[in-house]
C-alpha cells in the first residue's frame, strides 16, 4: 500500500510577535505505511518549505500515531539572510590644539591692552614655541551589526573589509553625508552553523565650513581632513616684542575617499 499524505485542516497553530518574527506551524497525516522512512519521504514529497505567510520551513517532528498512522508537526519562523542594526556611543577624543578662533588679551593694571603681546590665535606661547594644549573633541562612534548566511562570509570577503579600514565612505552609508564616516574595521563571528555576524565600526564627524584663523577666513575641513597652521614670528611693536601669528592654513586628505558598495555582501 502506498503512503498517503494530507493536511489536517481543523489543526492551526502560529505565534505574532511585534518584531516581525512570527512562527507557523501545519500539521499532516501520513497513513499506509509502518516504515519512518518511507513516512518521512511521502511527507518531504508533500509539503513545501515555504509557508502561505512567507515564512521558512525551520524543523518537523514525525511522530507515529498507531497501525499505518503517523502525525507531522512542521514549524515555520522567519530565516535570517540578512538583518542590519546598529548602535551610537558620542564620546570625547582628546587631540592636541595649537591655534584657537578668538584671543582677548589682559594686561596688567596700568599697561594698556595694547600693549600686551598678541600671538594670532597661537595657544600657549612659551619662550617662542606654540606649546597647544589637548583639548577635548567631539566623537561619535557608530556600530553596525548584520547578520549574514555564514557562507556569504569567505576569505576573500573578510579581505575586502581589511582593504577598506581606514577609508572614508566617498557616498551617503547608514543616512550618513560623503566622507563623514572613518571606517575603523570589524569583527567577525562565523559558527560552525547557523548564521553569521559581522560588526562594524565607525568614527562619524562633520564638515566645517567658513572657518576664520588669525587673518585668514573662508576655511574648509571636511570631517576626517586634518587641518594645521603655519605659524610665523612678528616683531610686535606695540607689545616692542616677538609675537606669534598665522601665516598659511594647510587642510590635507589623511584617509582615502572610496566605495564602500561591497561592504556588506550579498
């Protein structure tokens, strides 16, 4: 007698969650047969894997109920290829300053203001030298976690995210502006089975346009450029000693722009 293979009906079961990864599951009967396998390859011949929601076969249960009687339970959930989040964490990173974008000068009681040397936005002039100081800058670090089919996940792919570190994204990631993201590098977690997951990290900034130092206005910095200044030695007749000023501004590329249209595989 050949096996036969049908759904019942009067059974339903499923569970709705508000994240979206809902669970079915159907229910069949195999009869004419006292043999698993032979149940087992009349069922496989029957069902399809995917669910009339959209979800994926995940396991089944074969169970024999009596003479020739088998019941089947087949569960459905949502399979994961491809799921993207991420995380924010705005932190101060120290860099060392040297120029500043106003100067007030204080003299003593008695010595006109005038008089007092001024050093062009030079911060901490000692003995000649412009000293600086390290000053606190705004960061902001963004993590991105995917999670991956583990064999999207090869050599030659992990490769590629060790060419991009330390490049800048040449267009808009993650609602991000051009060449505001410094891609640090990543993590990568590849199981023996099931999906993989990779993070990766960030550092955001911001362009800044019409910057004004010493005499010279009309700056630009992107996020990631660096910025510096020339300094020069003046004779300061007024203070009737040498005083420090900006002579040229330099904005230099420091991380290479590029395509980061692979940095997430498909």
């Amino acid at each position: 007698m050949t096996a036969r293979v049908w759904e019942d009906w009067d059974y339903q079961e499923g569970e709705e969650t508000r994240t979206g990864d809902d669970t079915k599951v159907r229910r069949y009967i195999i009869t004419g047969t006292d043999d698993y396998d032979e149940a087992r390859t009349a069922l496989e011949s029957h069902f399809s894997v995917t669910h009339p929601d959209g979800q994926q076969l995940n396991k089944y249960r074969l169970r024999r109920r009596g003479d020739q009687l088998w019941k089947a339970d087949l569960n459905y959930s949502e399979v994961i290829t491809q799921s993207l989040s991420y995380s924010v964490k705005t932190t101060g990173a120290t860099a060392r300053i040297t120029h500043g974008f106003n100067e007030t000068k204080y003299g003593p009681a008695g010595v006109d203001d005038s008089n007092v040397p001024g050093f062009g936005g030079a911060l901490n002039v000692q003995d000649g030298r412009v000293e600086g100081f390290d000053k606190v800058i705004p960061a902001m670090e963004l993590r991105l976690r995917n999670q991956f089919d583990r064999d999207l996940l090869t050599d030659a792919y992990i490769d590629s995210l060790f060419n991009l570190t330390g490049t800048t994204n040449a267009a808009t990631f993650a609602n991000r502006p051009a060449e505001t993201l410094l891609f640090l590098g990543a993590e990568v977690d590849q199981p023996a089975s099931g999906d993989g997951t990779v993070d990766y990290f960030f550092l955001s900034g911001r362009h800044l346009t019409g910057l004004t130092l010493g005499a010279i206005s009309g700056i630009s910095k992107k996020a990631h450029q660096y910025l510096w200044p020339l300094w020069d030695t003046f004779d300061d007749t007024n203070a009737n000693r040498n005083g420090k000023r900006i002579a040229a501004v330099y904005v230099d590329d420091v991380a290479e722009a590029v395509s980061w249209a692979g940095m997430f595989p498909s």
